[in-house]
C-alpha cells in the first residue's frame, strides 16, 4: 500500500544533515496515534546541536536513542489529519503542539507525549515558543524561590532568557550574564539587569546589584561542568544553584574546594531536569508538562512572557544546515530558529 509521502530531516554523522524522502503507511496507525501534518517545527540549540556536533556520546552508541543516522525533533505545531480510534480530545483539522520531529507529516503516540490544542488567541508560532519556556519554568519549579529573592542566570539563550522572566514573574530580583552582547542586550530590553561576564570587576558588581549579599539562587543555563563549579563560587551561603542545562562536555578538575565550599556554606545543588515532570496532569502532582504548558501560554497571551523577539529566523526546511550552523557559531545573530513546511 502507498502511504503518505512526506520529507523529514536527518542527521547521519558528526556535522552532516540533509533533508531526505520518506513514506508513511497510515494504515498501521494505533489506537492512540495521530498523524500530524506539520505547518512549524523549533530547533532544540542545546539537545539537538549536542548530537549534531556528536559532543553526546550517544550518537556512537547503537542502543542509544540519538545514535546516528538520528531523525531530530524537539517541538512543532501542526493540523491533525488522522486519528486513532483511542484518541480522545482531539479530531481532525485540529492545530496542535506537540513535540514533533523536524518533518513535513509525522505519526505521534500521544498516550506518551504531550499534544495540546493551541488556543484559538495565540499565534502559531509564539506558542511554540512554550517548548523553552517550559525549560525554563522547571528551574523555577524545582528552586525555592520567593518573592525579593537575588537570581543569577548564566547563559541568555532562549531557554536562559525565558528562565529570568519567570523567575521575575515569581517575584524575584534577576540578573543574567553570557557572553554574547547581543543576548544581554535582549534581556536588558525587558528591564532585566545583566553584567558582562569579562569584566574585570564582575564580582563586585554582582554583589553591588545583590545588595552585597550575592545571589541567593544561580542558574546555569549553559550544560557547562564549568559553569556549576562557577555558579559554586558566585551563591551565597545557604544558597541554592540549579542545573538546568545538561552537562555533555567532560571537565577535569579537583572537586574536593567544590565541594568543601558547597559543605562549608551549605549549599544546594539541584538538578532541573524537564523529563521528571510527567506528560500530562496526575491526580496528587502539582505540575506536569500540560499545566506547565498551559501556564506558559496564559503568561504569553497575557503579554507577561515576551517571547516575538526570541524567534530570530524562520527558515523553510532547506535552510536545515544553515540553521544548525549559525545557532553554533552566529550566536549573535540566531537564537530562536523555527522551520516553515508550509
């Protein structure tokens, strides 16, 4: 039986991404699949440039989920053009969110992974943009922030950018730091302090802007070892630091002063990982990716979340390499890349 002819990304080496043709049989579609016909998928530029770069380890490994030849995805919006007869809530013609991979049409288990309506007020492509902020949000889920707390976000991506406006959202005094002008330019737009991480005098200011106390929670918003055993010497006592970038690069290092500060000034290290939170709302649990997502939208709808000028291109799905490359090495230039198949 002919399926549905589609085209769909591939990264099948170190560096190497191409577009490729491929067919769906719809036929075989389960109870609680759909088949999704992409308008708009976002680029992961952590995740996703990690295996492209082959800095995961996993790319090697063939048991591992991102090993090459790998069929990236990390968030997407489309129309819903079949539906599996267990599938509730949704019916064809449906716009939905979901983490999609980067691909024209693409058969989704949504008993495993979120898929939403997008609210008829949002435009398509700033509720994509909840993909990161829901990153973002679990630093602030898994943190012990209160109202007039100090927070100090390192890496002003976009999931950094979005982790200092809901920290301001939940009450706290936020500064952001990374090393690219144009990014903290972004976040000083939106009223938020930043420092530059090279000057000289960093720490006094730091301390200046935190009330000579330092901050009491600081972010690594990177995936950088370095940048924890930094955020170690920047926190305050009693203070807390969180992970919320994964760590891949492997960083040598004597961590017994680490740990001997974390010891000393009781700190905490806690990691903000996104997967802990499950798919959809528990009965018992206060947050899952659906109520982080809904939150997330209401913020945007609302216009407390600015997120227009975090999407830096939008790219038709031959521009796949051009995006990858300029998210590694334009960091000025592109932050937020969204994929048309339109």
């Amino acid at each position: 039986m002919i399926g549905l002819r589609g085209r769909r990304v591939v990264v099948k080496g170190k560096r190497q991404v191409e577009l490729e043709e491929f067919e769906l049989d719809e036929s075989e579609l389960k109870g609680h699949e759909i088949i999704v016909e992409n308008k708009y998928t976002m680029i992961s530029p952590g995740t996703e440039l990690s295996i492209y770069t082959g800095l995961d380890p996993g790319v090697y490994d063939p048991k591992s989920w991102c090993h090459y030849p790998f069929h990236p995805g990390y968030a997407g919006v489309g129309r819903v053009v079949k539906v599996g007869d267990e599938v509730e809530g949704l019916r064809i013609g449906d716009v939905v969110y979901g983490f999609f991979n980067h691909a024209s049409i693409c058969k989704y288990d949504v008993a495993k992974r979120l898929c939403l309506p997008i609210p008829s007020e949002l435009d398509e492509k700033t509720a994509l943009v909840a993909r990161f902020a829901t990153i973002g949000l679990t630093a602030v889920r898994v943190s012990s922030v209160e109202p007039g707390d100090h927070v100090l976000i390192i890496g002003l991506g976009i999931i950094g950018n979005l982790a200092a406006q809901l920290f301001r959202e939940a009450g706290a005094f936020v500064v952001g730091t990374d090393l690219v002008a144009r990014r903290r330019e972004l976040l000083e737009d939106l009223g938020i302090k930043t420092l530059d991480p090279l000057d000289p005098n960093f720490n006094e200011k730091l301390l200046e802007v935190t009330e000579g106390l330092g901050p009491r929670i600081v972010v690594d918003a990177v995936g950088d070892s370095k940048v924890v055993a930094k955020a170690v010497d920047l926190v305050r006592r009693n203070g807390e630091v969180i992970i919320l970038g994964t760590p891949r690069a492997s960083f040598v290092t004597d961590v017994t002063p680490i740990f001997r500060k974390v010891h000393l000034n009781w700190i905490t290290i806690k990691g903000a990982l996104e997967w802990c939170f499950p798919q959809y709302n528990v009965t018992g649990l206060r947050h899952s990716y659906e109520s982080n997502t809904r939150y997330v939208w209401e913020l945007i709808r609302r216009g407390r979340l600015k997120v227009r000028k975090l999407i830096t291109h939008v790219l038709k799905p031959e521009g796949f390499r051009e995006a990858y490359e300029g998210l590694l090495n334009k960091k000025n230039e592109y932050l937020g890349v969204i994929i048309d198949w339109t």
